[in-house]
C-alpha cells in the first residue's frame, strides 16, 4: 500500500479510474489552470511563425528530393540509343 | 430488553451475509481494478511491427513489417489516412483487433500517417498544409518506396476529409479510395462540427490562431453523449465493467487509451474546415471548397470509391457521410450497424476489414445500403 502511494504511475492510473477513464500512460487531458498559462508575447508568435515556416521548407525540400530521384529514375529508364557503326578506318 | 425471536435473528443473518457477499464482490472488483493498472499494456502504439519510412514535422510515415521483419511488396500499397486529432493507433489497435494488420496479412503493403502531436507552431497549420503537405508527401514518398504511380488510399473521419480533397486534387495517383465515417454534408445536424459550433469553435481566429488544448478537443466529444461522459456516468459504467475478466479490461483500456487520448489541434486547420466545411458553408456539397488557392473539383474523383458510415454514429452523422453520393456518383455505400470506433476496431470491426481488403483487391461491390 505504501509504495502504491508513492508511484507516480499508478497515481495517475488511479487518478484516471477516478474520473471512470482507463486511460494508460498519461493523465486524463483536464485544462491547465488559468494562472498556469502565461499570457502570449507578440515575439513568441513571430518565433513560432517562423518555426513552421522551416518545418514547411523542409517538406518542401523533401519534395524535392522526390522529383530529383524521379528525374533520375526516368532518366535510367530511356533507352540508351544503338551507338552508329563506326566508320572503317581506312587500312 | 426484547430479545430477538428465530426469525427475526434469521433475517439479520441474512442481511449480514448479503452485506458481506456486497463486500466480497466489491473487494474483488477493486482487485481486478488494481490487477489491470499494474499490469502494463499495449497502449500509445500501434501492434503490428513498422518502420519509420518518412519523417516530416511531427508526422511519422510507418511501413507495416511481415513476421520476418521485412515490408510486404506482393499486393498495391494502401495508405492509411487517420485524423489528425486523434492519435493513430486506431488503425493497429491490439494484435488480432488491427484493421491496418489484418490488410496487411491480406498482402498488401500497409503504410499509416502518423500525424503526432502538434506543437505550439503548428497552430498555424491551415489545410493546404495537411493536404498538399503533408498526405501528398507521404503518397509520393511510398510511390517512391515501391515504384507504383497509384496507391490505394484509406482515410478515417477528418483523414478522411483530407484524402478526398487530395484525391480529387491528384487523382492520377490515387488507385481506390476509402473513406470511413467521413462526413461530407455539414449542414446534417449533429456530429463533432455541429458540437464546436455551439462550444464556440465558429470564434477561432484563422489569422491569430490557438493551439487548441487536447482537453479543449475533448470536451467536444463529451458534448456528443451527454451524461454518459460525465464524470460520474464513467465511473458508474467503469464500475460495472469490473465485472469483466482482466483480459477483457485490458482490451478496454486500450481502447480507452485511444478514445481519451486526444491530441491538442491546430487552431487555423479548424477555423478553416469550420469556415469552409461547417455549417452553413458546406462547402463539400456545394462544391465550393478549396486548398490553398486551388479549388477542388470532384468530378476528377474517377477512381473507385467505397464510402463507409456508422448507423450509431454520433461523431459523424450517418446521413452527413453517405452524401457522398451527391458529389462522387459512383461512390459504393455502406452502411454498417454500430458506432464511430466501433466498425473501425471494435469486436464487430471483422465486416468492415473484410469488404475493405474485398474492394482494395477490385472485387465486386455488395452494394450494402
């Protein structure tokens, strides 16, 4: 009973059980208190606009990637045209 | 002093021993309780074996693996397409209760979407992002992988939005087309947009948009079944479930770790499926949706389609799913008995699974209505 008391895990199983939820691994998703979130900067916002903006070039570098492998592939598969007869040396 | 005559003491006797038989029973339920919090699970992850094929963001590309180890290539590839509120492993719940594994033991060659959990970032994530973005990458990275032109394409709820309007965009790649408790019709009362919009969803902000809190999400759907999602409703019912065997209570958990495990949503994404797709826009039916600045046409939906509804569906209304029929024509509907999980991955699930891996392999439509 007492190492129950004191693992966090089984804490947070019981505390779920509690609200009727088996929710395994994590807390039941409750809102955080209102003193917990600190108001929103206007320099946080632009840091996280630019943030996805380099998420969204990396995708856009993967594709890319994929059209280069394509053009590669395509390329691979265009047949090599016969190479001409050479032209007999003169002996 | 009275003294208790013979029957009088034959009556106390018999309330004590149901008092202790109610103590007994009660004990027992705390200790299969206990039983199935301790014992670890199979939760958070899908079963079947996969590898990480493509990283994008948060998102994780997964290639379902055989017995040995190694991808299937026997069968065209099939791309599951899950929401990206909602955490993944829906689609590959518990070994033998795995949509996604049971196609892939049909020999088809399994990927699933991974979307993950969104940051503070990725707020700003509008709908071309997830289209365009992110659904389309993961087509062309597994036509990269098997060298196919098309793959089939299964999508689940809002994944199901999101693979249509792709599918209508770049049809050329899309062999068939699954869709799952997909909504179409917004203006159907009822359903999770139905339910934002009376919490307040029409108030997001697509220009100075939110990370909407995982518990925010969550409380929609509470909204969907009022009183039995109250707090004392589930305890109520969990209650009675501890009559279940541990292995039972164990395929309900995770169940419940899916269902309770919702995942915070990009507050643009929602402003703008609200602005274009909800109520009053409809803009699915009317035909006036579009993805960045392309406008979706859904006459280029050319492929086989199979639309699937839920008859106890309350998430996505059934009626508002098998309007499809109204913008893809040659759409084959079917509509199965039991809820929005339940046909995905419930016990009954075997019916869907089974007529999906039917119409991936081109078999003949039942015509199920």
């Amino acid at each position: 009973m007492d190492s129950m008391v004191k693992n966090d895990d089984f804490l947070v199983h019981l505390g779920n059980a509690l609200r009727g939820s088996l929710l395994a691994g994590k807390a039941y998703p409750t809102q955080p208190p209102p003193s917990a979130s600190a108001p929103e900067t206007p320099s946080d916002d632009r840091l996280d606009q630019i943030l996805f903006a380099v998420r969204r070039l990396e995708g856009e570098v993967h594709d890319l990637k994929l059209t280069l492998a394509e053009l590669k592939g395509e390329r691979k598969q265009v047949p090599k045209k016969p190479r001409p007869p050479r032209p007999k040396e003169p002996q | 002093m009275n003294e208790a005559g013979p029957e009088q003491e034959r009556d106390r006797e018999r309330e004590l021993e149901a008092l202790l038989e109610l103590s007994r029973r009660g004990r027992a339920k705390l200790e299969r309780l206990h039983e199935v919090l301790t014992t670890p699970g199979h939760y958070g992850t899908g079963a079947t074996p996969a590898a990480v094929v493509y990283r994008e963001n948060k998102l994780k590309l997964l290639r379902l693996l055989d017995e040995t180890g190694q991808p299937r290539d026997g069968r065209p590839p099939v791309l599951f397409v899950p929401a990206p509120v909602s955490r993944y492993f829906i689609m590959d719940l518990l070994p033998g209760r795995s949509f996604a594994g049971y196609v892939a033991a049909a020999g088809f060659d399994v990927y699933i979407a991974d979307f993950g959990t969104p940051g503070r970032e990725d707020r700003f994530a509008d709908l071309e992002y997830y289209v365009e973005g992110l659904v389309r990458r993961c087509v062309r990275t597994v036509c990269a992988l098997t060298g196919h032109e098309a793959i089939n394409v299964v999508g689940y709820c809002l994944g199901g939005t999101l693979s249509l309007l792709y599918s209508a965009l770049h049809p050329e790649t899309v062999r068939r087309l699954v869709l799952l408790t997909t909504s179409v019709d917004g203006d159907v009362e009822g359903g999770i947009p139905w339910v934002a919009h009376r919490m307040g969803l029409a108030g997001e902000d697509y220009d100075n948009p939110r990370l909407v809190p995982a518990a925010e999400v969550k409380s929609w759907f509470e909204m969907l079944a009022p009183g039995s999602n109250s707090t004392l409703g589930r305890v109520s019912d969990l209650w009675d479930r501890l009559d279940d065997a541990p292995d039972r209570l164990r395929e309900i958990r995770t169940m419940a770790s899916w269902v309770d495990d919702v995942v915070a949503a990009p507050g643009r994404l929602l402003a703008e499926l609200y602005r274009k797709l909800g109520p009053g826009a409809n803009g699915l039916m009317k035909g006036t949706v579009t993805v960045g600045a392309q406008r979706v046409d859904f006459a280029e939906v050319a492929m086989p389609v199979l639309s699937v509804s839920a008859e106890k569906d309350t998430i996505a209304p059934a009626a508002g799913v098998d309007a499809v029929r109204s913008i893809v024509p040659h759409a084959e509907i079917l509509r199965l008995p039991g809820g929005h999980v339940g046909i995905v991955a419930g016990r009954s699930a075997a019916a869907l699974w089974k007529r999906t891996v039917e119409f991936l392999g081109g078999g003949v439509s039942t015509r199920e209505t």
